[in-house]
C-alpha cells in the first residue's frame, strides 16, 4: 500500500471522561499496587537475553492460527494489571482507540483499523516497553525503584547511555523491551497486512512512552524515527484519552470493522 503524507493531519484531542492529568498516574489510585507489582516483575526480567529468547520464541508466528477478530475475542478476558487507568476488559478499550481515531480521521479507513489492532498481541504480554541493552532513563516507568535485581543493570556492556548501540542507529536496530508492540509487528509483517508503513510503525513503538511523550532515548533515533513521531502521538492520542468507563456496542460496530479486516489483514492468520 502507498504511504500517506508525512505527518498525520492535526486533530482535536478526544474529550476523555476525567482531567488529563489524571491519566498514566503511578503514584496513588486503587489499582496501583496491582500496576507497581507488574512493572517490578517486568523490569527484574526484561533483559539482553530474556529477550532475545522471546523473540526466537515468537518471532516465528507458529504458536496458532486465528482471524484478526478471534485474536480480539481473546483480549475479552484480559485486563491489562500494568495500565492504572482500565480496570476492563482490553477489547473494549481497542473499539474505544478505534472509533476515536474514526471520528478524527474519518478517511483514514487504515487507521481505524490501527486503532483496532494495536494491542491484539497482549494475549502474550503488556505494559510500556523500553531498550534493553543500555542504561535506563528516568522517564521509565519505576525506573528508580524496579530494575534493582536485573542483572542488565550491572553488566558493564549494558550500563553506559549507548550500551551496545551507535548513536543514531535507529529503534530498527536497537532490542526493545519484549513487549505487545513488537510481537503484534512481527504478526503484522509475517502476515503481510496490506497497511502503510506508518501503520507497522505506529504498533511497533505506541508503547515506548520514554521517547513519544518524554523525549527520552533521542540519542538511539535515526531520520526516519523522527520522521515517524508525530503518527505514534497521533495515535497515542486515541490510545490514552479515550479509556472511559461507557463502553462501546461492540456489536453494532463488529461489521464495519469486519470489513476493514477484510480488506488489509483477512482470513485465518499464523501467530
């Protein structure tokens, strides 16, 4: 498919059901605990070789094969514990991201369908991703508090601002965080989906929030990074600001969204 315009047209921000500032809140609430205990697990874990191992595991795309609206029928029993803003389950949240993007980017058919599918590939794993293979910055999420048994942390290979890395090498070449994001990227491009690059690109990085929201991790970005940044915020946008508690008739929406999985990713696919 030929790619869309360098940046995505500018759009109003979805009305979100509480104040901004109250949304990605790690500090209090009465999930935070469940979302604290997530991240720590996560961070003790996520490492060089943790994965390097994950992706062997599931770079393939051998585990199943299911259409794109059985894979979302699975997230109907997921909530995500790493989110403090949800507390239901993960495919109401997708049709919320889709339908804002639908009314903001009314002829953007692709897009809708990104918003759709963005987290399909938390039935393997959530949370916000980071590169592994060099120091962490402050913007992770409890970056001060959750890393302290990774063994990452103390290799002197993996401890310095560039690690393993050229600056300016480009997230293509560094290893991210074994995450939703790269796994549902790898579906997408085995499966050869019939989107726009900005699409594979928007999945890949929605959820490394160090770099799209803080600026953080700058020094690892090629051309082509910042080039791609306004279509992850773009997306960002609808991911974040539409989680409110109405949720969506999931049934009146399931035909058109039919369609659009018809036309760029149909059929039983290998995941």
């Amino acid at each position: 498919m030929s790619s869309p315009r360098a940046d995505p047209d500018s759009s109003e921000e979805p009305k979100p059901g509480k104040a901004k500032t109250e949304f990605r809140n790690y500090t209090e609430g009465k999930l935070i605990e469940r979302v604290y205990n997530t991240y720590l697990l996560m961070h003790t874990h996520q490492t060089v070789e943790f994965v390097r191992r994950k992706s062997a595991q599931y770079g393939s795309c051998s585990l199943r094969r299911m259409s794109v609206m059985e894979a979302l029928q699975l997230l109907d029993q997921l909530v995500d514990e790493s989110d403090p803003d949800v507390d239901f389950p993960n495919s109401f949240h997708a049709f919320q991201t889709a339908e804002g993007i639908r009314r903001a980017h009314p002829d953007k058919d692709w897009f809708h369908l990104v918003g759709l599918l963005h987290d399909l590939g938390k039935w393997a794993v959530v949370g916000d991703t980071f590169p592994v293979g060099c120091r962490v910055q402050k913007s992770v999420v409890y970056g001060d508090s959750t890393f302290h048994d990774n063994p990452d942390t103390k290799d002197p290979r993996y401890s310095t601002e560039y690690g393993m890395y050229q600056p300016g090498c480009g997230l293509d070449n560094v290893l991210m965080s074994w995450g939703h994001d790269e796994y549902m990227y790898q579906v997408m491009k085995f499966n050869n989906f019939a989107l726009p690059k900005e699409a594979f690109y928007m999945v890949r990085f929605h959820s490394f929030y160090p770099w799209h929201a803080h600026g953080d991790y700058g020094h690892l970005c090629s051309e082509e990074d910042r080039r791609m940044l306004p279509w992850v915020r773009e997306l960002n946008k609808f991911d974040l600001y539409t989680k409110q508690e109405e949720l969506p008739d999931v049934q009146q929406l399931r035909a058109y969204y039919q369609g659009l999985i018809d036309k760029y990713c149909p059929g039983q696919l290998c995941w």
